[in-house]
C-alpha cells in the first residue's frame, strides 16, 4: 500500500518522488544507515563542539600532565581520555577537532566538484581538440601521486591548513573532471538531448539543466569518496607537519605532536587515530550506500 | 594493434612535456630565491651572485631556461642537489630500491590475501564471512595508515619487542649492496643473522604499506567475481557438473582477473603516496622519505627531479597496463 503511494507520488512529482525513492533503497542498507548516524554526531560535534567539551581545548593543566584515561590506574573522571604531555584535555581536543575534518571535507568537496563538474562539462560539450587539452591536462595532474602532488604545493604555498585544502582540492579535480565528461559524452547521444537541441535550448542550457541533472548520480558518490579522501590527506599532511600547525587540535596534527610518546602514553596516539578512523569509515559507507541507492542495475537484481 | 600502441605512446609526448613543465615551474614558484637559499646564512656578494645565476641559467629568458632543463632531462641531468650536491638522478637510482624493494612486498601482500578475500567473500555471498571480511576490508580501506603503522611500533616493537622500529637492517651488519635489495643482498652476503634481522626489518612497512592495496584488491575482486558468477557460461559450466571449486577457480576467477589487474596497476600511485608516510614512519631509506626530507629543507633541484621522475613513473606503469589491457581484452582496440 504504502509502495503503490510513493511510486504514484513518483508520476506524480518527479522530484520529490526520487528523492523517496534513494531514501527508500538507502534506508535498506544497514550499515549506510549507521553511517549515516555516526556522521550525524560529527557534524552536530563540528558545530557545536566548544560547547560540549568538557574543557578548552588549549587549556593546560600542569599538575596533569600525560594522565591515562579514566579506567586506567591514575585516570579521573575530570579528563576522560587522559591528558598529552601539555595536559591538554584528549577528549576536549578531539571533540573541538572534528570542526577541522568537517570543514577540510566541505571545502574540498564543493571546490574540486563545483571545478571538475564546470571543466567536465566543458570538455564533454566542446570541439575534439579542446576537449583533447582539457583531458591532457588532467592526465598530467593525475600522473603525480596525489599526497605528493599535495606536499610540494604545501611548500609552495607556506604549510597552513588553509593551503592544506586548496592543494587537496586541487588534486581530487581530475576525478570530478572524468567522471562529468564520460557521463556527459554517454548521455549527449541520447534522445532527449537532441530534442532539447532541436527545440532551441541553448549549449548552456543543454548542459546545466538538460544534461547535469541526469549525469549527478556517480558525481554524488565520488563526493562522498573525496570527503573521506580529504579528511585522510588533510590529516596526513598535519601528520607529516605540513597541515594545521600545533596548537591546532586538527586530529593529524594530534598525532604528530603525540609520535614520540608511543611508547610511554598510548591514549595519545590511540584515540586521534580512532578518531580518524571511525569518521572515514562512516563517511565510507554512507558512500557505499549512496552508490547502491543511486545505481539502477543494483535495484533490479 | 599496432595503431593502438602508437596511439597511446602518442599521448604518451604531450603528458610527459607538461609533466615536466609543472615540475619545472615548481622550483620557482617556491618561496625564496632559490641561489639565496643555496648561500644560507652567510648570504652572497653581488657578483657571486650574478655568477651563479648565469651558473645555473637563472638570467635566461623562462622558455630558454625551459628548453635548457627539458633537453636536460632527456639526457639524464636533472641538476644536482643543494644539500649533498650530487646528481639528483644517480641519488634517486641510488634509493630507488629501497623503495621498490618495499613496494613489491607491500604488492605481494595485498595479492596473497586479497584475492582469497575477494574470491571467498563472492563464494559466500551475503553470508557471514562475506560480511566479515567486506567489512574488514572496509575499515582497512578507510584506515589512516599513518596511524595504523604507530599502532603496529607500539603493540609489536613496544609491548612484544618482536620488530624493530626503523631502518632496513641491524647496524651490526655491514656489506655490499649489489642489488639494493636489502632481502637478497643479506642473503648473499652470507653474514648470519643478516638475512632474518632483514627480514624483521621489512615485517611492519610491508603490512602498513599493503593494508590499503590489500582492501582495494579484496572488494574489487570480489565484485568482478559476483559479474562473473551471474554470466551464463558459469551456469552451463554448472550444468555440465563441473566441481564449484574448478568453476570458481578456473572460470570465474580468470575472466574476474581482468579488472583485478587494473585496479592493481593503479595502486602503484597509491602506494607511491603511501610509501611516503610509511617511509617517514619507519626511517626506511626509499624515495618517499627523500623528498620529504628534501622538501623540508628546500632542496629544491631534488623536490623538483624527484617529482618528475615519480610520475614519469606512474605514466610508464599506467602506459604498460593499457598496453596489457590492450592485449588480454581485443574490445578495448577498437575504441
């Protein structure tokens, strides 16, 4: 009953009815769903996380330096996840650095898919010996390993978290660049694309509103890759002192600062990692779920 | 097939030429004029100066300098470097190894346990392993391997002492290094105790650097294999009654392969970026900790002739699978 709604809501009102029916195929997924749960945490963390740490984040207490966590021997409630060799607050310092992953993940993400998805275009639409240069070009980029490519622009633009991301951004483009213009050139064949020409619309309305919209589904799935590829490059740089610089708790950062406690202090280097980790992964299978949401040859089977 | 491979080694000329210009363009695009970074502390007089800016052809028109460093390259002259000023091409050959050595362990690694993965978790589809091990693989392909390689130091060389923390060998052994292969070299050299204490040493970078590979492999063999499996040749194999482990072995797997081994040549980048981390963790003497090192101490000719001899390389590996691809699957001319 319910089903025999949504699909007559679907002849209906187009766009409404889609977007019910991602939902419906997402929901299934199970472990998209709890990715998509603990995402929430983080962002709701990237917002408002001053406000719910427990201390400042650069608040040191000197009387509790490289103290363990709570269920370790000499751990108390007051720093939960013990404290770095500053006394600084872990838990504190990870909650107020998830705004840093958030926010790396957000820039990359509309900058590199807002420039990939106009360059794509382009060469999808243009005349062979442009559309020729343009791919050239992202061959190029491409042909350097994208951390490396990342860290000489670091050093070339002076290391900072800021620079961090637009190096990021610019070498997760070529893929936004790919994958716009094969799904343009796929799509520029087909019927309706023609009938819109012969109807009179414009190259750039046929790009924008004829053909992007139904080029979207394998864009929005590489977003939720790149997010998770910043969060882990951006934090690699802070990993490798090229990032966000100290005292920033940015979560790569945390980890640099932490390396030569290793040994001694674990929770240190522990919990920015988890930190890490656990976000990647959510933001991964939230991927996951989108790509079999959004891939029709997945439904019918 | 013929016109095929010229047609790739065609587009081969343009990347490598923009390649080498945005290499080129590094060097002075850096902060710091790169002669007063060469003086250091002590500065230099003004005529020094112009000598060395003629020296090095910093007082040439940009194109010329271009074509002076492009025609350069083509020989094998990539400058020398700032800090322990030899050629920048005899030290990138000269760590190569190390590097290569590491990244074909990492490789071998990531195939002997992810092809099984993949092809055990498509067997068992939807069943409890495959969601083991698809998950495993997930999280692996998610990991931040910087992280992971501190978390192996502080379980396996802290608490167990079982591996050493850096290097590639005990500095106990000392002998020649004919191959650069530190695994054949120690073995050659006959020292007792060389080969295992080489061994110890490449344990730890071998499985960080092979934990991403590894995932990718695992899930992308194990979607080839669920393709495979539904086409109708396995089902006729089936009714013929072959055995299921001939079928999955022989006739699924090899047609699955086909995708396995692009996505493996494509991991060369990728583990190219990571020996990068994974060398700078381990102090593993290879290319990825040269040029962070160099980077940090603006040695510029080597950050810049490092970089373009790295990607000339990922280009000729990219180059070498198309090529394959080329030849294992006949639709892929055509196009």
């Amino acid at each position: 009953m319910d089903d025999a709604l949504s699909s007559e809501a679907a002849m209906v009102n187009d766009r409404p009815g889609r977007l019910r029916e991602f939902w419906f195929y997402f929901r299934e997924n199970r472990g998209a769903m709890i990715g998509l749960a603990i995402f929430a945490v983080f962002t709701f963390l990237a917002l408002f996380g001053p406000w719910v740490a427990p201390h400042d984040a650069t608040a040191q207490f000197r009387d509790a330096t490289l103290q363990p966590p709570v269920w370790q021997d000499g751990g108390t409630w007051t720093h939960i996840l013990g404290t770095d060799p500053l006394g600084r607050d872990m838990l504190s310092r990870l909650i107020v650095g998830a705004r840093f992953s958030f926010f790396v993940g957000v820039f990359v993400v509309c900058i590199a898919a807002t420039g990939g998805i106009i360059i794509g275009l382009i060469a999808g639409f243009s005349p062979k010996w442009l559309d020729s240069i343009i791919m050239r070009i992202m061959d190029i980029v491409l042909a350097f390993p994208s951390l490396l490519l990342a860290l000489v622009l670091v050093a070339i633009l002076g290391p900072s978290l800021t620079n961090a991301m637009i190096a990021i951004a610019i070498v997760l483009q070529p893929h936004y660049v790919r994958l716009t213009r094969a799904s343009v050139m796929s799509e520029r064949q087909k019927d309706y694309v023609t009938s819109a020409r012969v109807a009179g619309a414009g190259t750039m309305r046929l790009m924008f509103v004829t053909v992007l919209p139904n080029c979207l589904a394998p864009i929005i799935v590489q977003a939720a890759l790149s997010f998770s590829t910043a969060i882990l490059d951006a934090a690699a740089l802070g990993f490798l002192g090229m990032g966000a610089q100290p005292p920033t708790p940015e979560w790569g950062t945390m980890l640099a600062e932490a390396r030569e406690f290793i040994l001694r202090a674990w929770w240190v280097v522990t919990f920015p990692g988890i930190a890490i980790l656990v976000t990647v992964l959510a933001i991964n299978l939230m991927g996951d779920g989108l790509r079999d949401a959004l891939d029709p040859k997945l439904k019918r089977s | 097939m013929l016109n095929y491979i010229l047609g790739r080694l065609l587009t081969f000329i343009p990347t490598f030429i923009g390649v080498t210009l945005i290499s080129f363009s590094f060097i002075r695009a850096l902060p710091g004029d790169p002669i007063q970074v060469m003086a250091g502390e002590r500065g230099v007089s003004a005529e020094r100066y112009a000598e060395l800016s003629a020296q090095y052809g910093f007082d040439q028109p940009i194109y010329v300098q271009f074509w002076e460093y492009l025609t350069g390259v083509l020989q094998g002259d990539l400058g020398n470097s700032f800090v322990t000023k030899r050629p920048v091409w005899d030290e990138f050959f000269a760590l190569f190894p190390a590097t290569l050595e590491l990244s074909l362990f990492a490789m071998i690694f990531a195939i002997l346990l992810g092809l099984p993965a993949g092809v055990i978790a498509a067997v068992n589809r939807g069943k409890f392993f495959d969601r083991a091990l698809m998950s495993t693989a997930l999280v692996g392909y998610s990991m931040p391997i910087f992280w992971w390689a501190l978390l192996l130091i502080i379980v396996f060389s802290g608490n167990l002492q079982w591996t050493p923390v850096s290097g590639r060998i005990d500095l106990l052994y000392y002998f020649p290094n004919p191959t650069g292969f530190m695994i054949i070299d120690s073995l050659a050299s006959g020292q007792e105790g060389a080969f295992t204490s080489a061994v110890r040493h490449l344990v730890l970078p071998t499985i960080v650097l092979g934990t991403i590979p590894l995932a990718v492999i695992a899930r992308q063999t194990r979607s080839a294999m669920l393709e495979v499996l539904g086409e109708d040749y396995i089902r006729t194999a089936r009714a013929k009654g072959l055995s299921p482990g001939r079928i999955n072995g022989i006739h699924a797997l090899r047609n699955a392969l086909i995708p396995v081994i692009t996505v493996i040549g494509l991991s060369v980048g990728t583990l190219l970026a990571g020996a990068i981390l994974t060398e700078t963790i381990f102090s593993w003497p290879g290319i990825g900790k040269w040029m962070v090192d160099s980077i940090f101490r603006r040695d510029y000719p080597v950050v810049q002739g490092g970089l373009l001899l790295i990607a000339v390389m990922v280009m000729i590996v990219n180059l070498t699978i198309d090529m394959l691809y080329g030849v294992i699957n006949p639709k892929i001319r055509k196009r």
